[in-house]
C-alpha cells in the first residue's frame, strides 16, 4: 500500500510555518515598461548569505511574449491543502501561477527539477480565459483548499464587473468564475479568506479601463474609484455585507487577514484620502452579532515639499502624499509592515492589538523627493520607494521591491524608475534595519521588479 504523505511544505499551523528553515530562494516578478521589444520575465534571487552569489541574480527566465506586465504571482497550493473539509495532501507546492495583469494571459512555471531555473510548462491564454469565466486582466493569485483563485479586475471589454476564477489544482484549466451571487459588488481587486469562519473578503481598485493608462485625476477627484470591502459566504459564493470606507478614501487596495484561523481579523490600507492626501489603514473584525465591522487604525500624514520636487500631479499641493500600496502581516500576526512608495519609507507597527496598532520601526530608501540611499551604497540617489513586501516565514526577514504599474510609475516618478530590491533584517520587539551586504540592482537589466515569492 503506498501511503501519501503531504508536502513538507504544507504546515498545520503558523506556528509549524514559522519553524521552517530559511529560504535560500526568490523569485521575482521583472516586467518590461514600455510593453514591447522585449519580454517580461522571471528572476531568481540567491537569498543564502553562506552564498557566494548571496544578493545576486542568479537566473532571468525571458517569457515568450511581449507586454505582459506580470503582477502577483503565486504557488499552485500551499498550506490550505490541509483543509480538513476539503483536504488536497497529495499536491506539491512546486508550480508557480504567474498572471499577465495588461495581457490577461497566465504562465504555469514548474520549479521542481531545478528550482534556480523554472520552465514555463502551460500558458493559458486571454481567449481561454475569457470565454471560461468571463474575465479578463487577471491579478493576484492565492492557492485555496479546493482550487487555485485568481482574482480579475474586469470583464473581457475591461468594464465591470472584475471578480474572481478558479483553476483546477492539477490541470490549471479554468473552472468558471466564483461568484454566484455579487450582490453590489462591480469593483474588484484583492481577496483573501477566513476560513474557520467560512468567509472570503474582497476589496476594490478600479476596471483596466479606470487605470491601465494611469491614474486619472478626474475619476480619482470624483471618488469613482474603489472604497469599499465586500463580506462573502465563502462555501457557498454568496455576496453578504458592503463595508463601505468613505468616498474620500480613494483606493482600497490589500488584504491581510489574521494567519491564526481562530482570529476575526484583519487589515486594509487606502492609497490616498482626497481632502488632505493621507493614506490610511483600517482594521476588520466581526461583531457580536456574527456582522463584520471595519474602523481606521492608522493615519499617515503627507509631507511637505519643495514644489520643484514634486511629480507635476503634484506639484499643485505642495506636498508628497505617502501613497500606502502594499501591507503584510508577519505570521505570528504581530507585525504589519506598511509600504509608503510616495515618500520612500517603510513602517512597521506593533498590532498584537489589531484595534491599537503601535508604530516601532521605518526604513528610509527611495522617495519623489528624499531619495535616499541604501547603506551599501550611500553616495547612490534612489527613486521609486517600498512597493511590494514579502516576509519570510519566521519574521526575521523582510524583502520589498520599488515598482508599483508602469503607467503609474510613470506618473509619480516621471525621471524613470530605476528599480532594486532590498532586505531588512528585524528585531524581535520590533524595529529593522536594511542589509547593507544586500541590495539586488536591476537597473542594467532595464525592467522592473514587481512581487517576491519565497
């Protein structure tokens, strides 16, 4: 009888995850900016500092086509296999799920046989897509217990509404959309779950039509982009809450829900508040009554500047607003790291009380207007500033990239970003301080890093 033991990557608890040994790997998202004559493509990062090429590009896989933009790739399962109602142990945590977000086309990469240099093994194309699920432009994936989740920005004409498709765990065919009743729901952007109380949550950007070309100051100044949270049934894909944050509070973006799955809750961070160009994060939990409830936690000011400075968008206010892009949230659910890419700083907050978050570290680099330097080399002007975040599982390590969307970069950093990737090393009662033995330069290649996956 052959006995089937999960992937010893597959951890029972965050706890267990959080024991696991280090990573030695990265893989990075590289996209190409201008969208034609040349491909975006997959890096591999040596992480091992006994590594002679620690801090180094080890591999670049070149995709088959141009103008993908690729965005927030992620593995075929994961932990959520383990799911005691709908259990997948027999699955490896070997393919990577990387979706074109201009594009619409999805790579399958299969890591397995030589994991510094993964091969493309299926590509799904647009048209499959579409006509599978009816969406296009997909953007974040996330290995579910009973399927691999995608989450789309719009429909095949790029209008609303976007949701969410599944893909088998084994095929990679797409299954059709998730969704059976959205409710109000036409927004789309980010997911993620709850599963010991059955409920996925889901926030809000704007459709490819809203923001492929860049921010549009006159849907952003009329509030028409996302401010909302939307509460689902998740086992049975039913729209049942709108926690609506105020118009105002333009761009609703990332999700990080409490890893321990006996914990209500979670965190959210608005891009910019057009009154006063603050950004914002807020924190979800559930009320007596089994309701869901969101109130602001954190308030991050912008900062003056000298107006000449400024990205002509800008100049108008000022001001450099923070612009929050990305969140995430350490294992053990006391850290959440906080990306600033306007003003090139990333803060780190204490929430072992999630509706009291208490700040106790930041890291300057990058920035529209300080430009600061990385320690390894501080005589080195850098722009562009924390965007993507990644921790690595027992908290100690956090690596963040510097491009957000190319048009958007374009935008508040109109001199061209030359793009890096950069680790912090992390004290255990908080506070960091970046590696100066570590910065990867991806600038003489020319394209963009963009998401990390440990």
């Amino acid at each position: 009888m052959v006995l089937l033991k999960p992937d010893p990557t597959f951890y029972p608890s965050p706890r267990l995850a959080m024991e696991a040994p280090p990573e030695t790997l990265g893989y990075v998202a590289m996209l190409n900016p201008t969208h034609s004559g040349r491909p975006d493509a997959m890096a591999t990062v040596d992480l091992d500092p006994s590594s002679k090429r620690y801090g180094e590009i080890v591999n670049v896989l070149d995709l088959p086509n141009e103008g993908d933009e690729l965005h927030h790739f992620g593995w075929n399962v994961c932990s959520s296999a383990l799911c005691p109602n709908m259990p997948h142990p027999h699955l490896e945590r070997r393919y990577l799920v990387v979706p074109g977000l201009r594009s619409s086309r999805l790579y399958i990469l299969d890591t397995k046989d030589d994991a510094v240099r993964p091969k493309i093994v299926k590509t799904i194309e647009p048209e499959e897509i579409a006509k599978r699920t009816g969406y296009s432009r997909p953007h974040t994936v996330h290995c579910g217990p009973d399927a691999i989740y995608v989450s789309a920005l719009g429909n095949a004409d790029g209008d609303a509404p976007g949701g969410i498709f599944m893909l088998d765990h084994e095929t990679f065919e797409p299954l059709g959309r998730w969704e059976i009743d959205r409710g109000d729901q036409e927004l789309h952007y980010d997911f993620w779950w709850h599963l010991g109380f059955d409920t996925m949550l889901t926030s809000e950007w704007g459709t490819p039509n809203m923001i492929e070309n860049g921010i549009n100051p006159d849907l952003l100044m009329g509030r028409r982009y996302g401010h909302r949270i939307h509460v689902w049934d998740l086992p049975r894909r039913r729209h049942l809450q709108t926690l609506d944050l105020g118009d105002e509070n333009q761009i609703a973006l990332e999700l990080r829900p409490a890893h321990d799955p006996t914990k209500d809750f979670g965190f959210i961070n608005v891009v910019i508040n057009v009154t006063d160009l603050t950004s914002s994060i807020w924190t979800w939990h559930r009320s007596a009554d089994g309701s869901w409830t969101i109130e602001k936690t954190i308030d991050i000011p912008p900062e003056a500047a000298d107006t000449d400075k400024l990205p002509p968008a800008l100049q108008p206010f000022g001001a450099a607003p923070p612009l929050v892009t990305d969140i995430d949230l350490s294992l053990d659910d006391r850290f959440l790291y906080v990306s600033c890419w306007g003003t090139g700083e990333l803060r780190q907050y204490d929430v072992s009380d999630p509706l009291k978050p208490e700040q106790v570290g930041s890291i300057r680099i990058g920035g529209m207007v300080e430009r600061s330097a990385h320690p390894g080399d501080t005589g080195r002007a850098l722009n562009g500033g924390p965007q993507m975040v990644e921790i690595s599982r027992d908290g100690k390590r956090v690596y963040f990239t510097n491009s957000l969307y190319a048009t958007w970069d374009d935008q508040f950093y109109p001199d061209g970003i030359q793009s890096w990737m950069v680790k912090a090393d992390v004290q255990p009662d908080g506070g960091m301080a970046l590696d100066p033995d570590f910065f990867v330069d991806f600038s003489e290649d020319g394209r963009r890093s963009h998401q990390i996956r440990l």
